[in-house]
C-alpha cells in the first residue's frame, strides 16, 4: 500500500507541470524576418528562437532582447 502511494504522488509530481499552463515560443517568420510570440511551437515558415518559456511576459521580454527581432536602423537622411 505505501509503494502504491508513493508511485501515486510521484506520478502526479510529474504530471501537474505538463499541465500548468501554455509554452511560450519566440518565432521569427523566414519570409519577412518579424518576430512575434505564439503559443505553439514554431514552424514552417516560422523559425524558433532561443527557448521555451512558462511565461509570456518571459517570452516578450526575451524577444525584445534579441538582435534578430530588432527592427533593422533606417536613415532617413537618404532622399
């Protein structure tokens, strides 16, 4: 009856994280190179960047980090 119980709570332990909640994925289109965060994960023309995240604030916060996603420079000195 013990082992029965112990085999119980740990198949929980392994299951409730899988069950939490939504993954997070940084994707970055091939075509157009926009990146954007999306709930699952990435492919086709959608390329993942760096890793999956708990959170989407996590994930934002990581895009906006990366040099892929930034918005190249334009000089608007050229007519």
């Amino acid at each position: 009856m013990k082992k029965l119980v112990i085999a119980s709570l740990l198949t929980i332990a392994v299951a409730t994280p899988a069950l939490a909640g939504e993954t997070f994925y940084v994707a970055q289109n091939t075509k157009n190179q926009k990146c954007r965060v999306v709930t699952e994960e990435p492919s086709g023309k959608l390329t993942m960047l760096g890793a999956p995240y708990q959170k989407r604030g996590e994930a934002v916060k990581a895009m906006k980090a990366m040099d892929a996603c930034k918005a190249p420079a334009t000089d608007s000195s050229k007519s």
